[in-house]
C-alpha cells in the first residue's frame, strides 16, 4: 500500500533566524539531484494547519526566473516571521514513471512530481518541529521509488532504482553540507523503507 514518505531534518542550537539560510541549503541540495532551481507555489501558515494561510503564492512559468528563485521566495514568504508560524515551499521533480499496457512490454517516461519542503517556526502547533523536524521534507506517496503493485521488467527495476538512487543522494548531500544534528526517513505508517525496497527487490530480482 502506498505510503507518505517524509525526510524530517533537525539543526543543533536552531534558532527562528537561521531558518531562511536552512531552507535555502535543502532547496540548493534538491536542484543538484535534479529537482527544479525554481519554486512553483509558498504558502505561510499561523499557529497550525487548520488556520487559514496568511500569505500564498504561485509561481506560474512565465514568472522571471529570479523572481521565484529560493533565496527570493524564502524571503518574500519570511518577510513578516512569527515564531508561531509554518512556512511550506513546492519544488518539483521528475521521476521514472512505468506504464504498462495489457499484452505490451512497459514504458517508462518522466513525470514532474511536487516535493515540499517545510520550515517550522518553534511555536507552530505546539512545538511541531520536535516531531517533525525544524525543516521536513514531503516527498508525497512512496510509489515512484516501489511500485509495489506493478509487474516490473528488466528496464523498469533499472528506472526505479535510478528513482531511488535521487532520493538517497539528496538525503546524503543533505547529511555531509546541511549542517544538521539529525535526519530521519520516515513514513506514515510507520514502515521502513529501506525494508520495504529490499522486499520489493528481492521480488523482481
């Protein structure tokens, strides 16, 4: 069963200030795997998730390079920061996708996936940061890097594989320049990942 894949991110002595530079490094980290340079859309939300955001923005494609940079977003969403807020940062990037048609061998092709990237003020819902991470990553549905209910081929497991290999050189650029105290992979229900892509690849292997 599909499953939230998260990458929660702690620093050493953090303080609300140093989060716009932090913010910045993992975004830097996730265009040097592939992810796009560029931020789509920044949301700001007070107190918890269940308020209503105060600040939001999408950046559509025409929109000047610079203009929806990280360094630029993060400083526009941040201008006004309360230690209760959460600020959430859409990035994308393209994974292996397999499809597979009835009688026909698969095809894989590339399809924009979102990543978002959350910094947590030390007041938001209560402390979420302890919990979640004074940054987290949401990768979305763990199934580009699975695909537990897909027959896989020779060509499909390799594509996969390479889906994999992205997530695990982000997670480790992350670790050697980040500059932080703790890092955990981890999924909503609780489940390995790493147990689970070795079950997936014992079956098709």
């Amino acid at each position: 069963m599909a499953d939230q894949l998260y990458l929660s991110l702690w620093y050493p002595n953090f303080r609300l200030e140093a989060l716009p530079a932090a913010l910045e490094k993992v975004m830097e980290q996730f265009a040097a795997v592939g992810g796009s340079s560029r931020v789509s859309a920044a949301t700001v939300y007070p107190i918890s998730w269940n308020e209503t955001p105060v600040w939001q923005r999408v950046y559509r494609n025409e929109t000047d390079d610079e203009e929806s940079s990280p360094r630029a977003v993060i400083a526009a969403a941040m201008e006004n920061a309360h230690e209760d807020y959460a600020w959430e940062f859409e990035l994308v990037w393209e994974l292996w996708v397999p499809e597979q048609a009835p009688g026909l061998d698969t095809m894989c092709r590339h399809e924009p996936r979102a990543v978002r990237i959350v910094g947590y003020g030390p007041e938001f819902d209560e402390g979420a940061y302890e919990t979640n991470g004074h940054i987290r990553v949401d990768f979305g549905l763990d199934t580009p890097f699975l695909y537990e209910d897909m027959a896989l081929d020779e060509d499909a497991v390799v594509r996969v594989k390479e889906n994999v290999a992205r997530l695990v050189e982000f997670t480790n650029r992350i670790q050697k320049s980040g500059g932080i105290s703790t890092r955990l992979l981890w999924s909503e229900s609780g489940e390995s990942l790493a147990r689970k892509l070795i079950e997936r690849l014992q079956q098709v292997n």
